[in-house]
C-alpha cells in the first residue's frame, strides 16, 4: 500500500524557509527517518544518524564536522547527544554556515527544553505521529482503529504480524530506548504502570490507586506518567478552566496515544475482542481524538468537566474562539444535556458529534454530527 505523506513534508518544508533549524518529533519508528531521507539520502555525508556508531565517530568533533557542510544536513535521534544543541547554536548563528539543519527526535520533553533554550529564536519545532486518515484514506479507517497508526503495525501482512510488531516496539521502548536516554526505572516496573495506565484510558488521572498497586509515592507515580508523556506515548490532556460557579475537574485526562499499543496493553488480539471489551467507547474516544489533533487546526487543545456532570471529550482554542467536539460511537446521536450545558457555560462556536458512520448532518445552528471518515478528505469539522 502507498501512502502519502505530502502535508508532513509540506511542514517540514515550510519550517526550514523560516528557521535555520526545524526540530521533527515523533515517537520511535512513527516515520521520521522514511521522511527525512526524503531531503537527504542516507548515503550522504549531510545524514548523522546518532544510534550508528560511524556518524558517532564523525561527530566526535561536531564543530569541525558540521561547520563546512553545506545544503541541508539531517542529525537523527538528537536526543542521545544533548550536547549537540550548543554547537548547533553557534553554527545557525555564524552568516558564513551554508548549512541548515533539521533534527530529528523520539522524545518531547528533554529535547524539546535542549533546544528551546539553546536554539531560542532560531528553531520551528514540526511534530508527527503515525498514519492519519488523510494520509490512508477512510476505507482504512477500520484497520486503522484496531492496529493503531504506526507503520509497520498497520502495514503488517496480518493481524498475528501486527500484534507481534506491537509487543516488540514496548519491550523495545521500556528495556532498550528509554534506558538509553537516561531513564532509570526497571521496565518490569514501567510495563506494569504503562498496562495500569491503559485501564485509565479516556479517563481523569488519579496517581493514588496506581501508587498503591506499585507500591510506590503518589510523586513517583507522577513521574512515571511524565516519563512516558516524554516519549510520546501517553497524552496528558489538560482540563479547561472557565470562570464558573460549578466546581470543575481539575486533572488532566490520559490518552494511550496509539490506539494499536493500548489494544495491545489491554489484551485485545482481534476484533470480536475489541467490540466485546468494556474499553470499546474509550477506545474510539481516544483513536477520534488523536485524529482530530493530527488534522484539524488549532493553537491549544483541553477537555472539560464539572462535577455536576456536564463535560465535552475535547475542546479547541483557535485564537479567541471555542469549539467543541464529541466523540460518540452510536448511529444517531442526540443533543445532550452536556452539550446545552458546555454552549451556555463556556460560549461554544460549534460542536461537532464524532460518530463512525457516512452521513453528515446538523441538530442545530451550533451541533453538527459529522462521521470521523469525513477527516479523510480534508473537510473541516466546523464548516463556516
């Protein structure tokens, strides 16, 4: 199957015209490097892929390797040479350097504060994730949902081939990369936390049960929650707060972000297991959320709730204006109370209904339900 990934490398294009140094994340073997070598052969001497120990070697002296380069040089896997982000600074900052850099990352929070504060001003941070449905088309939808969006779990010649990728990529990540970059808890301990978290799925985060079950701090809970944040598996969403009567949900929701890895940490081997688990709505709630946030535009992303009940699965920040969206897998949705609630409250523009199915239609002048596949043709969810 071809796949098109036009609109990453447009991004990817678009940041280095502006910026002298792009920063492209995205967690491991979600399809960084297949982009890259596409503005840098891999035989090239402007590729530095810092897990082979040649461009190691070749980087032993980064100043004196990088500095005559010219065009665009790619460094893979920054993360494992921090100590490259000075240099990189000096180089971006000399008008003799013919060269741009695009650096490529696995981790969002030790690479992210590395180049924030070493490259301030002269980075445009791109970050990416698996297949969407833009890129696959909606007929993938189905296959898509159940072996979640990394390549090589959704490309597998068979669901076994799947399942069997997905189960290497978490030992993988817990006994092999995550050591690597300086994490120090056993990965015994952090598959336990990672299966805990998945029950959790699509829910607000309570450290206090985990903690009993691990037999650790509440504190260390948390970190093993940012740990996995880092490395771009788990979404943290962040509650909205309004200037409200009703007392508010102030934790953050937790997502499994690649929904292949979370019906993996739950179990689910195929699809009757998958309809017939009690995380099927949670599932989908997750899997339509990391679409919209691929695909749709906006500048920052919550959820709200209220103790009395009321509550709307996302909510997107474009500029001054707020829109809603819910995820509901059922045929014929209706116009809820929390709904009503989350336009009044929190002065809605629109909501759109998340739904499986193929037909597109208004509640109001402000709710539309719109079926998830629409996303495959680049419609918008909120239609002026």
């Amino acid at each position: 199957m071809k796949v098109s990934r036009d609109r990453a490398l447009a991004r990817i294009r678009i940041a280095l015209e502006r910026r002298p140094v792009a920063v492209l994340t995205g967690p491991r073997q979600c399809g960084k490097t297949t982009l890259a070598r596409q503005f840098v052969g891999e035989a090239s001497t402007n590729y530095f892929d810092l897990e082979d120990p040649i461009s190691l070697a070749r980087l032993e002296e980064p100043i004196t390797a990088l500095e005559g380069l010219k065009g665009l040089v790619v460094i893979d896997e920054v993360q494992r040479r921090p100590d490259l982000f000075p240099v990189l600074r000096v180089l971006a900052d000399r008008s003799s350097c013919e060269a741009q850099f695009l650096i490529l990352g696995s981790a969002s929070g030790d690479l992210l504060r590395q180049s924030s504060e070493s490259l301030a001003g002269r980075t445009e941070r791109i970050e990416i994730g698996g297949f969407d449905l833009e890129e696959l088309g909606p007929e993938a939808l189905p296959n898509l949902w159940r072996r979640g969006s990394f390549p090589l779990s959704f490309l597998a010649t068979s669901d076994e081939n799947s399942l069997a990728w997905r189960e290497q990529f978490i030992r993988d990540l817990l006994e092999r990369d995550l050591p690597q970059w300086g994490v120090r808890v056993p990965a015994v301990t952090l598959r336990r936390f990672w299966a805990m978290v998945a029950h959790y799925h699509g829910q607000t985060w309570n450290s206090a049960e985990p903690a009993r079950s691990l037999g650790v701090s509440e504190a260390t809970c948390r970190r093993y929650l940012d740990l996995l944040t880092d490395a771009l598996m788990i979404r943290q969403l962040q509650p909205w707060h309004a200037n409200l009567k009703k007392r508010q949900v102030k934790s953050p929701k937790i997502y499994v972000r690649d929904v292949g890895l979370l019906h993996q940490l739950l179990g689910v081997e195929s699809e009757k297991a998958l309809q017939d688990h009690p995380k099927l709505g949670a599932s989908w709630e997750g899997f339509a959320i990391e679409q919209v946030l691929s695909l749709e535009p906006y500048d920052e992303a919550y959820f709200w709730a209220s103790y009395q009940g009321a509550e709307i699965d996302l909510i997107l920040r474009r500029g001054d204006r707020l829109f809603g969206i819910e995820c509901k897998r059922k045929d014929a949705p209706g116009l809820t109370p929390s709904i009503r609630t989350a336009l009044d409250d929190l002065k809605l523009e629109r909501v759109a209904i998340l739904v499986p199915g193929t037909r597109r239609y208004s509640l109001n002048d402000q709710v539309e339900v719109v079926p998830l596949e629409s996303l495959a043709t680049g419609d918008s969810l909120f239609e002026d």
